[in-house]
C-alpha cells in the first residue's frame, strides 16, 4: 500500500476504533447493510448490468462493504480502494480477501487528491465519510478531489449523517435506545455516544449537500436511503 500523506486527518481511526467499527456502524446506523446493497444495485442500475467499470471508493476503510457488495453482482468490475487510516483499510482488504475479491481491489493508503487527475474512474462511492471531515472547505476538498477523477456523466454515491447531532435530540435518544436494545448499560451508551460525537461535523441540512455537490461540479443529488441522521444519495458528474 502506498504511505499516507503527512497532513492526513486519519488519526480519529486508530487501531482501537477501527478493530470495533463492523459492530458500531451497524449499530449507529440502521439498515447499514441494506443502504450498502442499494448503493450496488443503483450504479449497476445506472452504468449498465455486465460491463466493465472501475469504480473508485474513497474512505474505503472498515468493512469494505462497498466491494463486498458490488464486487459479486457485477463481476467485470475493478475497485481502487482509497483511505488515510491504516488499520481501517487493512481491516477492509481483509475482508475483501476472506471474500476471495482481492485481485480486483487496488488499495492505497492515502487521500483522494494523491490520485492522478486523469478522468479514469466510470462511478465513484463516498459513504459514512463527509460528517468526520471539519468544516466546510474539507468537505468541498474531498468532493472536488473525486469529480477531478471522474468521467462526465459518471455516478457517484454519497452516504453519510446530516443535522449537527445536537439538533436533534430526539433522533441521539433513539441511537442511546439501539444501543441498549443491543445490551449496552447506561454507561456504555454515553460513552458510546461521545465517541460518534468525537471530531464529527456533519453537514446542517440535505440543502447544505446540494450545495456541497453543486459547488463540486456534480448534479442535484437523488434520495434513496434515510435512517434518523444518515441518508444516502446518488448524483453525477456534470
């Protein structure tokens, strides 16, 4: 893999976080899966069943899912797996590799802008990623970065949380009760709590994504997943 740069923002992801990430993600979020699945199916869908495609995956550390679940349903495609944390993409190239996909999966332990601007990628995913970048010039950096990459007309599937969590009270109450529907103590669930609080700044509204996507060079987005805080979308390179 190659090194991550020196400015990378990965630290949050430690060995630690990301050893217990499959469980905690899946928790935070419900219906983790099924938006993955969708994601697949939507740039199938959109790029066209049986042909070949590269597809970028940027911050794609954790559980790989993005390649577990498109790498099956759509056998001609090849994957560049991108992410600045090291144990999160060791944990997703493992899991790729127990899959039996790792011929098809490129990883590189880096950011998005380190990639060559050439225009190579046919779609693109950004899932779970967007909330754990500070402010709104890193949020647009990152976008530009993967538009740089992408053909005209190329798909990209963007997932993550919306709202700043405090705004919305009612939807951290539900998260505490997912948690302790799963047997987490009251204490547990604060201190679990914290850590998806811990360094997050998620986009203030689904307006504030359009205009992110806009300003990046990409259409209005689709709609095609919600669950309390997350939601996913599709759009595409203008």
């Amino acid at each position: 893999m190659n090194r991550p740069p020196s400015n990378s923002s990965a630290g949050k992801f430690d060995t630690d976080r990301a050893g217990e990430y499959a469980v905690q993600s899946r928790i935070a979020l419900a219906g983790y899966d099924a938006c993955h699945e969708l994601a697949a199916c939507l740039l199938a869908a959109d790029l066209g069943p049986g042909r070949q495609a590269h597809v970028l995956v940027a911050g794609a550390g954790g559980t790989g899912q993005e390649m577990l679940c498109a790498a099956p349903l759509e056998p001609l495609w090849h994957f560049t797996a991108v992410d600045p944390s090291e144990p999160m993409l060791e944990l997703a190239m493992a899991a790729v590799g127990q899959a039996g996909l790792a011929s098809r999966v490129t990883p590189v332990l880096g950011e998005i802008g380190t990639l060559p601007e050439e225009r190579i990628y046919d779609a693109a995913t950004l899932i779970g990623v967007l909330h754990h970048l500070p402010g709104e010039a890193a949020k647009l950096a990152i976008l530009r970065d993967i538009a740089g990459r992408l053909k005209t007309g190329a798909p990209l599937i963007l997932a993550g949380n919306r709202h700043p969590y405090e705004s919305r009270p009612l939807f951290l109450a539900a998260w505490g009760e997912r948690w302790r529907m799963h047997g987490a103590s009251p204490s547990e669930i604060e201190a679990k709590l914290g850590k998806i609080r811990q360094g997050a700044d998620p986009p203030d509204s689904e307006r504030a994504i359009c205009d992110l996507l806009a300003a990046s060079a990409f259409e209005p987005p689709q709609l095609f997943f919600s669950s309390l805080f997350w939601g996913g979308w599709i759009t595409h390179r203008l």
